[in-house]
C-alpha cells in the first residue's frame, strides 16, 4: 500500500545514531505541534525506567513478534543491537488515510522500508550529533546502559552515519533549542508542498483561475 501527497497525512520519519536526542526532539515537536502524532512501534528490547507499554513502544516478545512478521503486520522491521524493532503496518496506513501527521522513530534500515511503501508522502529527517565524543557523553550520562553497550552502539554510530545522504534533511543537535526549531521548520515547510495545498485548496484555486467567478 503506498501513500499520495494530495490524499494522505504528512508521514515523517526521523532516525539518528543513538544518543543523537532523537527521542527529545520528537517530543519537543509533538508538545508545540498538535497536529503531528508519534507511531508507537513493536519492540523487543526491555523496558527502561520511566517507559510504559503502549505509550514509548508496544512491548512484545520474540515470538510474537515473529508471528507478526509472519502475518505481514509490519511496514519495516529491523534488528538493532540484538533487539527486534518494528511499525504497524495498518495502524500507520489508517492514520495517514485520515489526514493524520504522523512521526516515525526508526533506524536508517527501516527508514529505507518506509520510503519503499509510502514513497509520496514521507519527509525523512536524519539526527546528527556535533560530535562522536559528545556522543559518547550523552549515552553515558544516561545512566542505563553497560560501558560494553555503550561501546557497541559507539562503535555503530559511524555505520549508522554513513547513510545521512539516504535522507531528506539533516539537523545537526548542537544547540537543543536550535535543533527543535529546525525539526518544526522542515514540518511546516513540508505541509506548504505544492501537491498538499493544491489539494488543501483546490476551492480557491479554482476560484482564482475561473474568470467568471464572483464577477
């Protein structure tokens, strides 16, 4: 099933190394933007303090999670650091089929699934940090994984980063504030496309070109 520009909501998919404040971001959007929702995905990994099911993720074990997969539920699913990842499919379809704007959470694998099956209606931002020692920073002053698993996903971020030309945008979180501003910006700009506010004002443009209107 794929997506049209004039039909659908705004689909935005937003995917950073971890550690990159991609989640914060996402949040400081949806508190200044009402009209744009997170899809909550299904995922494996365990859940961290302060998380709760049905709200940060849909909390599943493998073999459900399989058994989805096998069902064809998922619109892109991934394995990151050895936890399994994935978005509704019909969930995701029903929002943007009633014109909602929704925000995908997701890694560079699942982003480039996404982009295959709505590939007129996605905006794909890419999170970038200002550097990999401040990186390495953030993902320890979290306080909630082992040195060895902070490793890992250090050593990944390079990997994950090679792919930034796979995406639309790309906001470098330097300055948090600025970083935000910009996330908005590329919304907004997304919504003034041609094709959505043709179809958002198809009304008026007639109007406007009908020489007999309103005469």
């Amino acid at each position: 099933m794929t997506g049209t520009a004039d039909s659908a909501g705004l689909l935005l998919v937003v995917a950073a190394p971890s550690g990159a404040g991609k989640t914060s971001l996402v949040r400081a959007l949806l508190e200044t933007d009402p009209k744009v929702r997170v899809a909550v995905s299904h995922t494996t990994r365990p859940i961290r303090p302060g998380e709760a099911d049905g709200v940060n993720y849909h909390f599943v074990d493998l073999p459900d999670f399989e058994r989805l997969i096998a069902e064809d539920a998922f619109v892109e699913h991934a394995e990151v650091f050895g936890n399994r990842y994935g978005t509704s499919k019909a969930a995701l379809a029903s929002s943007l089929a009633g014109g909602q704007d929704v925000v995908l959470e997701i890694d560079w694998q699942g982003a480039r699934q996404v982009r295959t099956a709505f590939p007129d209606t996605v905006a794909s931002i890419f999170i970038l940090p200002p550097s990999l020692a401040t990186l390495k920073q953030r993902l320890t002053g979290r306080g909630q994984d082992a040195p060895a698993v902070i490793e890992a996903r250090m050593a990944k971020a390079v990997a994950e980063i090679s792919h930034y030309a796979d995406f639309d945008y790309l906001v470098v979180n330097d300055d948090f504030d600025t970083a935000a501003a910009e996330l908005a910006s590329i919304v907004r700009a997304e919504r003034l496309r041609r094709p959505r506010q043709g179809a958002r004002h198809e009304a008026l443009l007639n109007s406007l070109l009908n020489a007999n209107a309103g005469a």
